[in-house]
C-alpha cells in the first residue's frame, strides 16, 4: 500500500506534470501580460489625451486675476476714490453631508451676515440644486458653490474664521473651514465721503465686473480699468503652485490713475459754505462753482442736494445723484445782462454816462417791469440797479442780431469743454424765430435757458480779459505701472472779440454791484474789489391738469412763487483769480441774489483767497468809531 502511495506522489511531481503547470501558469501569464500590456497600449496611446486631460483637470489650477482699478485724486495727490481690500466668502454644500453640520453652518452665517435670515442660509446650503435642462425640464445638480458673501472686511472674516473653527481637539463635528473658502476681493471706496460725490460717480459689481453709473467713474472708466489675465499652473495637494513646472503665471497691470484740477481745500470750503446755504434757506437745490479764469480749471464744483456714494440708500433720488451744474437747464436772469452792455459799449451804441429812460419801473409797451420805480438811469446804473427796462432798451437799439451775437459768442449755447457726455447745450432760438418781445427778454436772461457751466465759462471769459477759455477739469493721467504723469493739454481759448477798453469799463460797472447802493454789497470783500451780477428768474413751468378729470388745474407760465436766484463774480476785479456762479433753486422766504448767493460767494472767496496767498489790492476800510 506504501508502495502505491508513493508511486501516487512520483506521477504528481514528475517531470512531465511540472511542465503542464508551468506551461499552464506561463500561459496565463502571457494572457495576463497581453492583456494588461493592451490595457496600457489603450490608455497610455489610445486614450492618452482624455487621460491626461483628466489628470491635468485635478493638478492643474486655472485662474483670472485682475489688477487694481485705477483711483482719483485733486491736483495736489489727495485721495478721493480708493480700492480697499476685502474678501469673498464662499462654501461648497455638497460637502456638508450631515444635516446638523448644515443647521450649524447656516446658524453661523446668519450671525455674521445678517443680509440674510438662518431659514435662508439652511435653504440655500443644500446639498443638491435643481436646474432646468435642455428639454426644459428640472435636473438635479451637486450644489458646489454658494457665495455667501461679497467683499466682505478683513475684520468680519477674521471673526467669521473662529466660528467656523473646532473648539478643540475633542471637537469631532465637521470642520466648517474645510467648506468654506475666501477669495481676494475689492471694493470702491470714497475717503472724503459725499465731497465730489456727483462729480466722482459711482460703480456696482455684476458678475465679478465692476460697471460705473456715472460721473467720472463711467467717463474714464476705460483709462481706470486694469488688465485681465488668465494664470495656469500645476499646484501640489495644498494648493500652491509648483515652481519647476511649466506655468503660465502674470502680473496684470493696474487702471490709470486719474488727478484732476480741483483743490480738496478749496473744495472742502464750497460744500462747507453750502451747508450753511441749505441750512438757512432751505432751498430745493444749490449748485455752485470755482474756476480760474487764466486756464479754464475748475478748482471746486459742488451741488445740494448731494448722495452719499458709500451708502446705497441715498442713490434713491436721482435729482442728488445727476450733475445738476451741468444736466439742469434754467433761465439766467440778469446774469446775461452784462453781456448785452459790453456789445452796446463796443459798437458805439451807448456809453457808460448815456441816460436810459427807465419808465418809473413800468415798461406797458413791452409789458416789462423793474423790481424798483427807476427814471432816468446811466448805463453804468443800468448794470448797478439791475433795470431790465434800461437793459432791454439797450437791447432795442443794438437789434436782434447784435444781442444773438453778444450772448453766443461767450459760449451760449455751447457745450463747456469738460468730459461730461450729459451736459446740456441749452435751448437757444435764432434770431429769424423770435417773437416781437424775444428782443426784449433775452438779454435780461429769459425766453433762453444755459447751465452753470455756461454761465461759469462766459464769466471767466469777461474775468480773461475776453480771451474765454475752454473749462477744464482733468489734470493728468498717471501710469501706476512707470510712475509717468500725461498732462492733459488744455484745449485753448474761444477769441470773443471783445474791446479790452470796453471790456473795462463793465468791470468797473460790475464792481459798482458790490458797492454798497448795488444790488450785491453782501458779495463785497473787504481788501479786493469784486465784479459781480445777481440773477433772479422765475421758473417756467408746464401745465397741470386733474388726472381723473383731465381739467387743467394750473397753466402753463412763469410761475409767481418759483424763482431761481444767482450771483456770478470775480475777484480780484481787474487782475482776477478766481470766478464763481451760484444758483440756488427756490430758497425760503427770500428772492433775491444778493440776499442769497452773495453772500455764500463773500464767504467761499474770503476763504479761499487766504489760501491762495492773494494779497489785498485795496486798503481795508477803517473801523466806525462811535461817539464816547
């Protein structure tokens, strides 16, 4: 039987059957080896390209970066539009798998970001979104991105950071920071708050892209704007980017920086001295601006009623938001009086010391009126009193054309020369389509309408001695990049033709404004002699009609109780420095120019003559002394 049992074992392990199990593991093998060596041919040749696209996928980061935009500053540097870091902050919902991880998350989000409720945050942290596909049916989605917050402060994220962090080692809940993720981030800010806020504009973030609404913000918008670059780079498990590998990373450059003509200080001062306007007066508006007549730049320009840009609350009222000094159309009044005189001076029609017949202040021929009971009054006076009648005489005699051309050649009815797309021309008839009493109401300021930048321009253009400059708001335009400043060149004079020696003597009649029997001795600086001219015109206003009945309740006309009033001036009278025109848009309780913007122009001047350094040209006047 042993015998058997061993003879059993020999054929088992003999020669012959070693050899059919190696052959048999060798062939399967080779099946193995062909088969596995086919898999990799299919994957390594034939499948190369998916492949490594799908490892590229998962190592390799695609990302756009952005440069700065650029900022705004005032001629001297100081800042007026900044960009202010701050952080986005994101989470991934699909990764939050339990649903107590999801209530605490949103719990946490709602204290920190309380745009939104803890029902809102629980519901959009949901793991799976629903989205319409191609056949118009709903589709369900991993939900992998939610942003819970844009351009959050570095100081809330910081706060946020620990909320979302374990407590401790022992803490074995979900680790909230590994779903959450935070993203550089910028935000528009405006250092000097409402100062400049009309001129300045402002911007809104749609799809990570900042658009501008108005204002310099849209108008240079393209200058501002930095480049846009796509970086693409292998990055290890932690997310950086590997050096020795073939990476494509840029620096994309910053938006130009803008500098413009205005003095902050100077600036300060106007928005300073028309808070006080609004808080006394009261009125429904107030626009105001400086220039300097030699160059054309504008050194402050301001409006009332004004909107914060930081606050999005007070964009609501679009008559705060718009530029009104250049967007709103009004009648000048007796602003446009000094222009029909300097014509009728220089073509030998009237002299300063002519006497004009005033009718007592009742024009019935014309239907016209002063405001005072005038006779006889000089030229000279004529500008002193403010005599419609006696302008309007003027007027008679110089004829239709002569006053077309007196008031268009210093800029009516044509744009300013500053970067504003909005700004109004004006409403301005030719002569052949006036009326038979246009020659009369033009050239005391109706029957045509202008803006402020206008009339600002017209003046510096009396103030320049008739050499009327183009207005000027853009000092230059930095590269951050380089440093480089490009100076914005000016854009040269207007030649009005006026007569120097003409030109003069209505300066010396318009310091006469500001003595003290003129229409604006509250404009009047003790130590410089100011030309000036008030202005006041009544509003025109549209029909009013019943909306159920269709009735008219109220014509059309110039209203009785709705004026604008206005003061324009220079200082000093004969070398000037600086032009200023104010318009308050119906003030309380008073009419006239000189009771309103004269005064603030007094008191804007006084200030910003001190810090210019311009010295006195005359002597001050002694102080009364009383009897003892």
């Amino acid at each position: 039987m042993g015998q058997q049992h061993n003879s059993s074992d020999g054929a088992v392990n003999s020669p012959e059957s070693i050899r059919v199990r190696f052959r048999f593991i060798a062939g399967l093998l080779i099946i193995a080896g062909v088969v596995l060596g086919g898999r990799f041919f299919y994957i390594q040749v034939l499948q190369r390209d998916h492949y490594l696209s799908a490892a590229r996928r998962i190592y390799t980061k695609k990302q756009t970066v952005t440069g700065q935009r650029g900022e705004i500053f005032d001629r001297n540097g100081n800042l007026l539009v900044a960009n202010s870091p701050r952080l986005n902050v994101a989470c991934s919902p699909y990764h939050v798998q339990k649903d107590e991880d999801r209530r605490r998350l949103a719990w946490i989000l709602s204290q920190h970001f309380p745009e939104k409720s803890y029902a809102e945050y629980y519901r959009r942290l949901d793991r799976y979104r629903y989205v319409t596909g191609s056949d118009g049916k709903f589709v369900k989605r991993r939900n992998q991105y939610f942003l819970v917050k844009r351009n959050a402060s570095l100081e809330k994220v910081q706060l946020l950071k620990k909320s979302l962090a374990p407590t401790g080692k022992k803490d074995k809940r979900l680790n909230l920071l590994r779903v959450v993720s935070f993203s550089p981030g910028v935000v528009r800010t405006y250092p000097k708050g409402r100062m400049l806020a009309n001129l300045l504009g402002y911007v809104d973030i749609e799809n990570d892209t900042i658009k501008p609404r108005n204002g310099l913000e849209m108008r240079f918008n393209q200058a501002m704007t930095p480049e846009r670059k796509r970086n693409v780079y292998e990055r290890t498990p932690a997310g950086h980017p590997i050096s020795f590998a073939d990476n494509k990373i840029f620096e994309p450059a910053n938006g130009k920086d803008i500098y413009l003509t205005i003095l902050e200080p100077i600036q300060a001062i106007l928005e300073e001295e028309l808070n006080t306007l609004v808080k006394e007066w009261q009125p429904e508006g107030a626009f105001a601006a400086i220039a300097d007549p030699r160059t054309g730049e504008i050194l402050a320009i301001a409006q009332r009623p004004t909107f914060d840009p930081g606050d999005r609350s007070t964009y609501k009222d679009q008559g705060a938001v718009r530029m009104r000094y250049a967007q709103d159309l009004y009648e000048p009044g007796s602003l446009a009086k000094p222009f029909t005189v300097l014509y009728a001076l220089e073509r030998k029609i009237v002299t300063p010391e002519d006497r004009i017949n005033c009718e007592k202040g009742l024009w019935r021929e014309k239907k016209l009126t002063d405001v005072s009971s005038y006779d006889m009054l000089t030229v000279s006076d004529v500008i002193k009193k403010s005599s419609n009648i006696g302008t309007a005489k003027i007027a008679v005699m110089l004829g239709k054309e002569g006053v077309y051309h007196a008031l268009t050649r210093f800029g009516f009815h044509s744009r300013s020369g500053l970067p504003f797309p909005a700004e109004q021309k004006g409403f301005f008839l030719p002569p052949g389509r006036w009326d038979s009493l246009a020659i009369t109401r033009i050239p005391i300021g109706y029957s045509f309408s202008t803006t402020l930048l206008q009339l600002l321009r017209a003046y510096c253009g009396l103030a320049n001695n008739g050499k009327m400059p183009y207005l000027k708001l853009i000092h230059g335009i930095r590269d951050p990049e380089t440093g480089n400043m490009e100076l914005v060149p000016h854009k040269g004079f207007q030649e009005t033709g006026a007569d120097p020696v003409q030109l003069y003597k209505l300066i010396d009649m318009m310091v006469s404004v500001t003595a003290r029997d003129g229409t604006a001795r509250r404009a009047a600086i003790p130590g410089f002699q100011v030309a000036g001219k008030t202005g006041t015109s009544r509003k025109n206003i549209e029909a009013l009609k019943d909306p159920v009945t269709g009735k008219i309740i109220r014509k059309s006309g110039y209203a009785r109780d709705q004026y604008y009033t206005s003061f324009a001036g220079f200082v000093p009278a004969h070398e000037p420095r600086l032009v200023m025109v104010i318009t308050v848009d119906n003030p309380k309780g008073g009419k006239g120019g000189g009771a309103v913007a004269a005064p603030v122009f007094k008191r804007t001047m006084e200030r910003a003559l001190r810090y210019l350094y311009v010295q006195p040209t005359e002597p001050f006047p002694e102080p009364a002394v009383g009897r003892p």
